[in-house]
C-alpha cells in the first residue's frame, strides 16, 4: 500500500531541478497564503535545508516536508541573492488534490 500523497505537510512552493553544480533546491514559484508565503520564502530562493537535513533534490525536499505532520515547525534554510538565511516555518495541510 502505497502511501497517500493527497494530504499530509505542505509548505506551499514549487521548485525547479538544480542546475550543474547547485547546493540546494531552487523555487520556482510561492503559493500565495501558504506557509512558505507566510514566512517569506519568496521564487528565486534556493533551500538548502530542511531543520538541518541538507536538501540537494525537490524529491528530498518534498520527503523531508512529507515527514512532518500539518502544524509542524521547521526551520527551512535559504540562499537569496547569494546570501544564506534561516526562517521558521509552521507547515500548513496539504488540500486533497482538485481536478478539473
């Protein structure tokens, strides 16, 4: 049985594979009112960590939100214009997926 991934943690950005040689994820764009938005992770950031789980791949980034339960509090790690930052996250709950 394969777990759900219609609902759990959600930090609310949409990321981007890295490019050659990039240290970390890149963020492609912030859901408005999302818990990400809310901290002020804003598209262009590149996290780098989740707590202090080095993040090199959306993949792991997604399994280290999933991890969590909705109302968590994670430290996410961040480079913007080159320079590192730290913000704390409360995770918000994850909708089940729309269709149409």
């Amino acid at each position: 049985q394969s777990p759900s991934t219609s609902s759990g943690a959600f930090l609310g950005v949409q990321t981007q594979a890295p490019s050659s040689g990039q240290q970390g994820v890149p963020v492609a764009a912030v859901q408005s009112g999302s818990a990400a938005d809310q901290a002020g992770l804003k598209a262009g950031d590149v996290i780098t960590a989740v707590d202090s789980n080095t993040v090199t791949n959306p993949a792991q980034l997604s399994q280290d939100i999933l991890s969590h339960q909705p109302g968590d509090q994670v430290t996410i790690t961040y480079t913007r214009n080159g320079t590192s930052a730290q913000v704390q996250v409360k995770l918000g709950n994850r909708a089940p997926a729309q269709t149409g």
